[in-house]
C-alpha cells in the first residue's frame, strides 16, 4: 500500500481543487487532479430562457472572467440571430476585453505566482519588502477594472454589453482619462517583464509533444475576436467546427471534464497566443517579445507567466491605439437595432486563461441550445500531465517541496477551477 501525497486545496487559484501524487517502488504511479466543486448548470438553467436574461446569466460563472463570458456569449448570440455589429461597436468590445485582460493577468501574476518565487506564503507578508510590486499590482488592477466600470457598467457580470453594442458610452472625457491611466500603467507592464524574465522558468516541465491552440485573430493584430483557430501543429480549423476538434471526456476523479485534441491533451492561454499568434504583436510588446524570446519557451508550462507579462505591455498598448480609434470617430452610436430570428451562432474569443468557447442555438426569442467550454476545461488534462512531470523529477524530495512545485505547475495556467465545472447536462 502506497500513501498518496495529496494537496487537500490548491492555494491562489479561483475555485476549490486538489491534488494527488500516489508513488510505488518505481516512481510515480498516478497523478490526479481532483476537482471536487459541484457540478453547475449555466447552460441548462438558459434552456428556455429569453436571450437577454440569458445573456446576463453567463457572466455569473466568473468572476474573474465575466467579461469574457458576457462578450463572448454577446456575439455568439447576434451570429445566431443574423446580425453583425459595426466596426467601431467590435473596436469597443475589444477595449472592455482588454481591461478584463489587464485585471486578470496583473492578479495572476503578482499576487498569485509572485509570491512562490520570492518565498511567501501569500501576497500580503510581501508588502515590508516589496511593496512596490503590491502597489503596481493593484494600479494595475485598477486600470483593467475602470475600463470595464466605463463602458460596461461594472468592473464584474457587466450589464452595459448587449445584443447590437452597448447601453450607453463613457463621455468623450473618460476615454480621455482611461488613455492617460494606461500611458501611465505602461511603464509597470514594462517593469512586470523585467522582473518576471529574471524568474525561474522550472524545466523540469519540458514537454515536447506539447500542442497549443489560440484563435486566429480576424483583423490581423494580435487580439482576442477570431473566425478560425490556430493550433501549433499547422493545423487550422473555423471555430463553427470546435465541438468537432475539441472533445471533452468525462474523468472518474474530477467533476470536470478534460479536453482532447487528436486524442491528446492541449494547452491554451497566454503561451498559447504567442506560440501561434507572436507574429502578429507590434510596439514595444514586439520589441520585447524579440528580446526575450527565449524565456517563451513552447515546451514548458512555466513559460505562460511570462507570457502574460509581456501580454500586459500589448494590451495596454492595444487599448490606447483602440481609443484613439474611437476618439477620431466621434460621436459614436452605441447601439443599432436587432432583429430577432431563429438560429445557431458560435464563438471563440481569447479569455485571459485561453480559449472560451460558446455556442448560442436561438429559437422564438429564447435559448434553445447552448454549450460552453472554458480554458480551465479544454486544460485540465495537459494540466495533470505536468504535474506528473513535477514529481517524476522529484518524487525522492521532501514531500513538501513536492507539493510546493505541483501547486507552482498548475497556478502556471492560472486555472479557474469553478468555470471548469460543467458536467450534467439535463
């Protein structure tokens, strides 16, 4: 009989998960990660439901991630009914995700992952030595949140975002504030890839049969809105064909399922999006990604830190061109009409953590149909993977030590583990 080495609640992740490493004579016999929330019924519970309350019931399944869910279920619904929206609405959508962007990476990276490498148990026993990092993380934060509080009504489970724009725009003059706070937040993202490339990039986690998948982003800029999905295998495919290409699989020990391209755990997220999408980076996230691009290693989980820091200096940047862009074409019309037909729409957007996937079947007004699967889901099976390659290298270390560097693997993804959990259909 072998005694597991378990970790009961993975720390500095959203959601309630954990971890267990059984060992025999010869190593590691089995890895699992446990994720014991219960099941949670967002799409069932839209089932019949008229598509604006619907709509304002998929951004509860996070928080951390409520723009990305509303925006993503905001075009999947107009592509179900028929309606495309202008230029200048799309451009908008961006720089709400963009803050959604901005506030989650900063969260993740410095009061989630920063702590492991210096030493602390949590964030807050930083703040004698580094309150400096602290306060960039919070203004940072800040920012991220004040965009999406101006144009979508709140920083969480937005209600401005709807079918066909928005319920109203920010005065010219808090646009005008939001670009002066990002001109000043530029220098922290710069200073956040400066003190993450000098981080440990743990290879004990080098995966070489690792594949990454990102939307293709349709206006050719790295972003987040997309019509096809890029896997780094050269592969191609239109995000209408997902379910065909993505296919979950229900697990014994987890309440949520895992996700297998070709029969093949894959990754998503921040790493994923440079993996298959660099070429498309400009300003000085260009210049940065040229410098460092050996810390953006596709091999190695670890690696998706950084790229979330380099992300930072990209979006920040995005979002001042973008409000340029809005500015110049002033005043904006924040919403045209919608007529409401019968249909099925699907979209693929890049959420902080990867690919959120939606599809949106609309019938007499209501939903009909409706599918969701998150970053945490399509990751939760490369996930365990690596934790596996942790403890092979260390299953003869301090059991302490081995559960430090397993939690360290899978806070890499910056999972949300609650969004993960969509098992039951009804």
């Amino acid at each position: 009989m072998y005694i597991p080495i378990t970790v009961d609640h993975i720390a500095r992740v959203e959601g309630k998960g954990g971890i267990e490493i059984v060992m025999s004579d010869d190593g590691v016999k089995e890895v699992k990660l446990n994720i014991i929330e219960g099941p949670r019924f967002f799409e069932a519970i839209t089932i019949g439901k008229k598509l604006e309350e619907a709509l304002a019931v998929y951004p509860r399944i996070c928080s951390f991630c409520s723009a990305a869910h509303k925006l993503t279920a905001v075009e999947a619904a107009e592509k179900a009914v028929g309606f495309t929206p202008r230029e200048e609405i799309q451009d908008l959508r961006d720089i709400v995700y963009i803050g959604d962007m901005i506030e989650s990476h900063a969260l993740h990276l410095y009061l989630l992952v920063l702590p492991d490498y210096l030493g602390y148990s949590n964030p807050l026993s930083m703040l004698d030595r580094y309150r400096k990092e602290i306060e960039y993380a919070m203004a940072l934060k800040n920012i991220g949140a004040k965009i999406m509080d101006y144009l979508a009504s709140r920083p969480i489970h937005q209600e401005n975002a709807v079918i066909g724009g928005f319920g109203k725009l920010p005065t010219k003059a808090q646009f005008e504030e939001l670009k002066r706070e990002l001109k000043e937040a530029l220098p922290m993202a710069e200073y956040t890839v400066e003190l993450f490339s000098k981080l440990e990039q743990y290879k004990e986690v080098e995966d070489k049969e690792m594949v990454h998948m990102a939307v293709k982003p349709r206006n050719g800029v790295y972003g987040i809105f997309g019509d096809y999905v890029k896997v780094s295998d050269g592969f191609e495919f239109p995000v209408e064909d997902y379910q065909k290409h993505i296919v979950e699989r229900v697990v014994e020990h987890s309440f949520a399922k895992h996700s297998f391209y070709r029969g093949k755990p894959f990754m998503v997220g921040a790493i994923s999006r440079i993996v298959n999408n660099a070429h498309l980076l400009y300003g000085r996230a260009k210049e940065l990604y040229a410098q460092y691009k050996d810390l953006l290693r596709y091999d190695n989980c670890f690696a998706n830190n950084f790229a979330q820091a380099l992300e930072l200096v990209y979006f920040i940047e995005r979002a001042i061109d973008l409000i340029d862009d809005t500015l110049a074409k002033w005043p904006i019309k924040p919403r045209d009409e919608v007529e409401m037909k019968d249909g099925r729409g699907v979209s693929l957007t890049e959420a902080p953590r990867g690919i959120l996937a939606y599809t949106i079947e609309v019938r007499d007004g209501k939903v009909a149909y409706a599918d969701i699967i998150t970053p945490t889901a399509m990751n939760l099976a490369i996930m365990e993977r690596h934790v596996r390659m942790m403890a092979e290298k260390h299953y003869n270390d301090d059991p302490e030590k081995l559960k430090l560097l397993s939690e360290m693997t899978v806070r890499a993804y910056d999972p949300c583990i609650s969004c993960s959990v969509h098992v039951v259909k009804l």
